[in-house]
C-alpha cells in the first residue's frame, strides 16, 4: 500500500470508526511498514564492522606502573593509572578495579590466557590483525554470541587486538541481599606465542565510554618476553663439562688457600 493511499484511508477511518478500532488499525499499518524495512532496526551480525585498522595512541592512555612478570615468565604488563590490583587467583592472570575496597563491583578488568583456538595462526601484529577480526567474528557467530559493537581489528599502541563489546548479568550479593547487575563487556583478543590472552573490561550499562580507555591502556602495556627452550644450551654455545685438574708430580698437593 502506499504512504499517500494509507494516509488517506487514515482520515477517513479516524472520522468513521471508533477509537479502539483506530488502535487495531494503527498496529497493522505499523507491522506493514516494519516488514516492508521501512522502520525498525535489523540485529547486529558478528561479522567485523571493517577491515580497516581501527588505531590508538598509547601516549593518551592512562597507563600505570609494570606489574612484575606474569603467565610463567611471558608477559610484562601495566594496569591503569589510579585503578587497583586485586589479591592473585586461579581464574584470571591479573584482575584491576576502579574501587579501592571492591565495594562497587564495576568496572573491573580480568585478564586472562588460555592456548590459541585459532588453528594455523600463533601471533598477531598488524600485517594480519584484520584476518583474525574475521576468526574471532566467524568463532562468535559459531557460539551464538550476541553483540553489542562488531568486532574490529585495532592496533592500540604496538600491540595488535580484535575488540568487540557484548552484554552480561550477574548477580552481586551485599548485606545479605542479591540483586542482578546488567553490565557491558569490551573484550579485546590479543594472540601472542600461540597463546590467546583476553584483558575483559566491565563497566555500567551505557557507560563503556567512560571506562573504554582502561583497557586500552592494559593492552598498550603488554610486552611479551622472548622463550628459551628448557633444553637449550647457554648463551655462547654447548660447553664440554669441567674436569679435575690432575695432581702436580710425586704426590705434592697444592698449598691451602688463607
């Protein structure tokens, strides 16, 4: 039907017909136009927004002090400037809060690591950080994972990450008392020696641009350490084991040290 017919049957219903009929009428004509795309907005896809290199500049981000060396010797990394570090556990790397005494739940980061499930692809950088925005897009969709903001490749400093934002519940207990917190997740992938390493920032609903530069500034910070096989030999090459000297001729032995 089109806009000028629809808006003449609209006056004239309005002059004939009673209110809630108009109401009934309203609803059909509102369903029409939405399936014919002309309101509405269609679901967000997982696919990667662009394959343009989102970039950042690590010299406006908050970026705090290093952290001694963390994931067996691998990583060097800094949390963000006035934020806290949160006593050491077994589910992430590393955990920072904005809230001193972690009375306000969020935001809140966790870094984590687990081994890459991206087959083929060990290390990014920013020759092939679009590629693995499409792996990590291609992964979420195969999870049935919903987004808030498509995945984007960026390059936020020197380090190279897929960033995309999701929502997430969870419930907080205090003074006895469990409520359920809505939230939103940036979580940027960063993929180093095989090894998938996710800095997951939490922040209020509709607050992300408020708190997004905190995770930048751990990913900015991340510097990941050279690897030496356990097997390998010291610096300078293999060395022949030392042997004893022999003793001096006719039995004489050197004279003790002072």
């Amino acid at each position: 039907m089109s806009p000028i017919v629809m808006r003449v049957t609209d006056s004239v219903l309005r002059a004939r017909l009673p209110r809630f009929v108009m109401v009934a009428w309203a609803g059909w004509v509102g369903l029409a136009l939405a399936g014919c795309g002309a309101a509405g907005t269609p679901p967000a896809n997982n696919n990667p927004a662009t394959d343009e290199i989102r970039r950042v500049d690590a010299a406006r981000l908050p970026i705090g002090e290093p952290m001694p060396v963390l994931d067996e010797g691998r990583l060097v990394l800094s949390g963000p400037r006035d934020w806290y570090r949160s006593p050491q556990s077994r589910k992430y790397l590393v955990e920072f809060y904005l809230d001193k005494n972690r009375q306000v739940r969020v935001p809140r980061i966790w870094v984590t690591v687990e081994e890459s499930p991206y087959d083929g692809l060990t290390d990014v950088d920013e020759s092939n950080v679009s590629e693995f925005a499409r792996l990590v897009a291609q992964r979420l969709e195969a999870d049935g994972t919903e987004l808030v903001e498509q995945v984007l490749p960026m390059l936020i400093g020197r380090t190279a990450c897929a960033r995309y934002v999701r929502q997430t519940k969870f419930s907080s207990t205090e003074r006895g008392k469990t409520t359920s917190i809505t939230a939103e997740r940036q979580i940027l992938e960063v993929l180093a020696g095989g090894r998938l390493y996710v800095v997951d920032l939490h922040v209020p609903i509709r607050k992300m641009l408020a708190y997004r530069d905190a995770g930048y500034a751990v990913v900015a910070s991340m510097e990941f350490l050279p690897q030496v096989p356990a097997d390998a030999p010291a610096e300078g090459g293999a060395t022949e084991p030392a042997q004893p000297e022999p003793s001096p001729p006719g039995g004489d032995q050197p004279a003790a040290g002072p």
